[in-house]
C-alpha cells in the first residue's frame, strides 16, 4: 500500500469496456469466423454497466437439458423468442433440435425472419389490415413462416393478401385460454378451422393454445392440475378437429413451466418453452417435479451486473441499474452472493439495495450480479448481450428484435 | 353498406405504416430541410401500433408556458434529457431558451454531445476510472459539458484524467437528498467544494441538488412546504461556499413538480425539469398552485397509440400494447376520451382494458390513444417518436439515446 500509487485510488476490476470496444472484428483485413466474437481476455467485471451478461455454461446447459427431455417426451420445442429477441441464440436453439421458433409480434417475426430463422411461427393474429399483407409478404419470401389467426373474417383477410401475394399461406387457429388472445374451444374454433380449409389461399396446420398464467404456479402438481384442466376444451377442438378431416400436423403449446406436462394432452405436438434459457426470478421460485420448491432443472443464466455508486448510508447501497435497466417487475433482482441484499429496480436510474448483512464492506465501484426479475422485457431494454464463459466475455450478440414491439 | 366491399371487412383508419415508411426523405436527390419529416397527409390513426406519438402543439405549448414561467421567475430551465432522450426535442428546448441540458448517464451525455447539444451537465458522478476517463474526453471535445461529483477520490481521479487529456474540466458538486447519490450536505461538502478548488485541473462552478420524492407529492402547498425544507441544509451548504469564496455561479436542482418553487431557495440559478413536456399519469394528480387537484399548467401531449386485438368477452379487451411498450409504472395508462375503462399493461406483449361503461362498441382492429403511466420508461423503449400535428404526422424523431443506460 506504499508509494505514489496509494495515492490513486484505482478500483480492480472496473475498466468499464463498451461494446463496440469488445467486440474483436479480428485482425485487420481478416476473415472473421465469428462476428460477435470478443476480443480475447476481457473479464466480465471490466464491462461498462449496467450489462446484460449471459453465463454461456449455464444456458447451453439449459438448452441442452430441454432438448434431451423433450427429446424423451416426444415434444420437441419450438422455442418461444420474445424471451431472447436474438438471432444468434435462435440458431442455437436450432441447431440443437428445436423445429422452429415462435414470435410474439410481425416486426419479430420479420427479424428473425431475416436473420435467416427460416421457420418462425407468429402466435398472435394480425388485427389491421397493413400486417395482414406484410404478414403474406413475409410468407411469399420465407416458405417456413406459419400465421396464427384467431377470427373468420381476419382469416377472409388473410387469404386474400395471401392471393394477391400469389402464395398459399401456412396458418394455424389460436384457441384461447383465458380472455387475453385467441378464439374460444368449441363450435366457434371448429368453424374457424373449417373455414379456413375452404379458403383458397390458406392451407390449415393445426392449432396452438397457450396457456400464460399456468406458467408460473408454484408447485408442479398444483400447475400439472391446472394446466391439464384448462387445456381440456382445446385439446376437444383439436380432436373434433381431427375426426372433421383437417389438418392437425401441429398442436403448439405450453412453455417454461409446462414442457413436461403437455406431452400427456392428446394431440401436442410441441412446445412453445421460452425463459428456461435463462431463468429469472418468477420462475426459480415455481417448484421441480420432485416436489424442491427450487425450480432445479434449469440455471439462472442471465444477469446484469451493475456498479455500486453510493455507499454512504449503513444498510443502503446505490447501485446504476433501475428500471431502465431491470424493469419494476416482481420478485426484485436477486444479488448474486448476497442472500441478505433486497434489490429494489424502483428509480429510473438508480438501484436501492437494502441489507442487514453483507458478505463485505462495498465500495464506490464495485461490482454485483443481480439475477434478473422477469427475462423477457429486461432484454428488450438492451441492445447486446455479453456471452461470457467463465468470467471472460466470449461474444456479444446483437438483440436482434430488440423494441421490435409492432 | 351494399356490394361486394362489404364481405371484406376493412377497419377505417388503420392502414398501420411503419417509421421508414412514414418518413419523407424529400423528393430523390433533392435537400431536405428536416430530415425527419413525414410525408405529408398521414394519419396519426395509420401507423402501427404500438406507437409512440407527441401531440406537437401541446408540446410546444408546454415548453412555452415553462420559458414563460421561468423568465417571470428568474430560474431559467436546464431541462433533464433522460426524459425524452431526444436530440430534435433537446434543440428545441435551447431554441426556446434553456440554459443546457442534462444527461442521468456518461451514453447519455455523450449522444447528446455528438448530436450538436453544446452544453451537457451530466447529474451523476462516475464510478468507474473508465467512465471518469470518457467523461474527460467528452469535455476536451466539448467545452459546455460540465460533470457532477460527490466523492474526495472520485474528484482527485477527474482532475487526473482531466490533466491527461489537457483540459481544466468544469465540474459541479452533486449534494444529496436522500441516501441515493449525492453528498450529504455540511461540512463534508463544503470541504469537498474546497478540495476541487485546489485541484489543479478541475474548475469549480457550483452545485446543483435535486429532490426527486418530492416532485410527485400531491398538493401544492405540501409540495412546497417539503421542497423548502429538504432543501435548507444543502442552501445553507451553498451560502457557505459562497461564503468561502468560492465560484457559486451554478446552483441547480428542482423538477417539474417544484419548478416555481425552487426560485424562493436563496441561490438557485436553474431548474432541472424534465417532464413538463410530456406529462404522465404519474404528474396529472399532483395538483396546481391554484389549489386544483390536476397539474393543469402541463397538458399530457405524450401518447401511445394501441390497436384493440380481442373484443369478444363482455367488458374486456385486448390491445397490443403491453408491458414492453408502456412499462408497468402506475397509475395505469389513462386512456384518452374513456373515464371508465381499466388499462394494466401487466402483460408483456398485450395490454388489458376492463370497463363497465365505453363511449362506444369496440371491434378489432380499432385504435386507442392512452396517456403513459411514467414517461421516461416509456419513451426508453422506443426508437422513435412520432410528432403529430392535428391528427397528421409531422416528423419522426430518433430517440437519440435510446438504451443509453450506461
């Protein structure tokens, strides 16, 4: 602690990287394998934050865990990518033995689509008539592209942007669960498909159903119940279907919380599983099959790492990530490390972190991981995520879909 | 309502354009004036949803009542960016006789910067040497730019890189309110002031304070009552610098709720307010000096416009704006000309409205204007915003710094 240097205080490691100051782009003039790839030898806790950081043991673990089950339960995955909103984790996800991504929203499906994600499967309908035709558009120039359609006329709709894009285009009916999307199970989504199958410029795939507020019932018997409940009407109408002669080569559902139940409903033929790449705090708390009240089979992979900023109270530390870095969802972000810390994302700007005790004393410029609340809308917020093996930045992918929320 | 048109159903307005189709360009090769302009003629009610739209006249008018106000009161505006984050509205806000701006974040400060914002007083210490490093390059390209500082070390650190990159760097000392940034006020911050003096490559120009609790407490008088008082300590701070000899020529802190009140504080040179341009649900209930319960000197120009996905259970509907376009900041998004409906934005990709009572029948594909729970989450989320004149698109404006949150 002697000489001139004491008198500089330099916090290790905090160098405070940016992106573009990561990325490697290789050496000047070269071919580069990998676009994204980092230069080497740059440690997480160097990144400038708040950061998105990707523990890349962790979520190919989980990618690699959800494949091998789904695998045995005869349900391959047709991964939800509003989670992610990035190309380079969708080519992963395909890679690995996923049949297909879904997206949320046309401008993600449009992403993706040209990304080179060739089979995207957009899950909501198309309620005006300007997304209707950039849907068809889409579909003339991406065979793989598959439209949900919940209403008879947007299905009128839809076949006749299909016509004027001289394509027959793919669609599956979105049968409700609850009041949020989708046609109700019944005489109504039966129509609908019938419909469909008369219309010269559809060609009827099946059906989807998702059920989004089973997802995260806390105990595996208690949502097991649940969403073999709630599933019941639709998996009818998906038999009436069948026994009417159409089209029932996909019956798409479930997600993180139901990959293994919805093999035992008649009929699925995938699931839409999503955060199990990640993890968050909503789902660790939801239970395993073996009754651990921990959500075990997957690892929270995704955090952002954040600097402390104010450490000038007892029991109070401000830290630089609030909302506009980890959203106001519940339960709060959860320190890595410091079971005693309460994380509150309530400012624009700033965290609060509350504690009794800490496993240290925590200066001005330190740094702390922080699981994130809820995955999906905190990486929206980003445009990059650090892909970090052990504590070195591997690469940094571009969140390809990031805002694409039209 | 007779012919072959009514077999296809088609909802007048939503022909849903997207930004680059919207933007003018002006004719090929010619010189555009603004090179954010809209083509001319289209609809606010023809974009796709979500979109983030500025009523331009009520914006304007805001701004203008402020400068008026302001002028009157003597505390000119030094508005804060990390509102709207938007160059074309921070030009604006100069023009009309803001003082500078401020950034919340190093990214911020530094779009703005390069966006031809000359003066930038950045309202947060930085705690990484990086970020100090940035920071002082910042200031040698730009000389307006002015830093907050808080800490002994973090000043010796500025003044150091500051000497690396050869500039005397203007700084002023953040003192708090509150456990969240900020020195507390006394002698620690007298001392700090006088610390900065002696470095030899730092310029002290003042102070600045701010109080976020108090902006949104309801109730004028209570308002100011709290303003005044958290307040005192940290005017007293400012006289004893003064005192000291000191340069005090910047005493800078207040908000949109505490704008024409900050000006009874003994010193204060300017107001750092930032939503008086848009307003939200969050400011409308605080209440004006007249006594009356809605802020009314600010009338809500800021918008998103969302289109109804699902009509079919009796008082629900859903909307394609959820929590990734409108956050879930309460209170929940007002929406325009419907006092009986219940908008949660709870859902990631799709808002849910409940009401007994609608001014009319909504179908698919209808549009909703909802004013934003809290603007700066809100406009965080989105590229750009569209200025809206009457009912037509006048400009499109980049969200300059957009994700900037490092």
């Amino acid at each position: 602690m002697a000489g001139a240097s004491a008198a500089i205080w330099i916090p290790q490691p905090v160098k405070g990287y940016r992106a573009a100051e990561v990325l490697s782009g290789g050496p000047a003039g070269a071919e580069v394998d990998d676009p994204y790839a980092a230069k080497p030898g740059i440690s997480k806790w160097d990144l400038d934050t708040p950061a998105l950081c990707l523990d890349l043991d962790k979520f190919e673990k989980n990618i690699a865990t959800m494949q091998a089950a789904l695998k045995k339960l005869g349900t391959p995955s047709r991964p939800h990518a509003k989670t992610h909103k990035c190309a380079a984790i969708a080519k992963r996800q395909m890679a690995t033995g996923s049949i297909g991504i879904c997206a949320a929203k046309l401008g993600e499906a449009d992403a993706f689509l040209n990304a080179g994600i060739g089979q995207v499967l957009m899950t909501t309908s198309n309620p005006s008539p300007r997304k209707v035709r950039h849907a068809m558009q889409l579909r003339k120039k991406h065979p793989g592209f598959i439209q949900a359609v919940d209403e008879e006329q947007n299905a009128r709709d839809l076949s006749a942007a299909a016509k004027e894009a001289g394509v027959v285009a793919d669609v599956v009916i979105d049968v409700a669960v609850g009041t949020r999307s989708g046609i109700p199970a019944g005489e109504g989504a039966l129509a609908l498909a019938k419909l469909i199958d008369t219309l010269p410029n559809l060609k009827l795939r099946g059906m989807l159903s998702y059920d989004g507020g089973v997802q995260h019932v806390k105990g595996f018997e208690a949502r097991k119940a649940r969403a073999l409940k709630t599933i019941e009407a639709n998996a009818e109408t998906f038999a009436a279907m069948k026994k009417a002669g159409l089209n029932t080569e996909i019956f798409s559902g479930g997600g993180t919380g139901t990959y293994n139940i919805m093999h035992l409903v008649p009929g699925v033929t995938d699931v839409q599983v999503g955060s199990y790449i990640f993890m968050d705090m909503q789902y660790i708390p939801i239970g395993s099959e073996d009754g651990s009240e921990v959500y075990k089979e997957f690892e929270p992979s995704l955090t952002v790492t954040t600097t402390v900023m104010n450490n000038r109270f007892p029991g109070v530390i401000a830290t630089d990530a609030g909302t506009k870095a980890l959203t106001l969802n519940k339960p709060n972000p959860g320190v890595i490390g410091e079971p005693g810390m309460d994380y509150t994302a309530g400012s624009d700007e700033f965290g609060t972190i509350k504690f009794e005790k800490a496993s240290k004393d925590y200066k001005i410029g330190d740094k702390l991981d922080v699981i994130v609340p809820h995955c999906d809308p905190v990486v929206n917020l980003y445009d990059q995520i650090y892909g970090i093996r052990g504590d070195k930045v591997e690469v940094i992918w571009p969140i390809t879909a990031r805002g694409k929320s039209q």
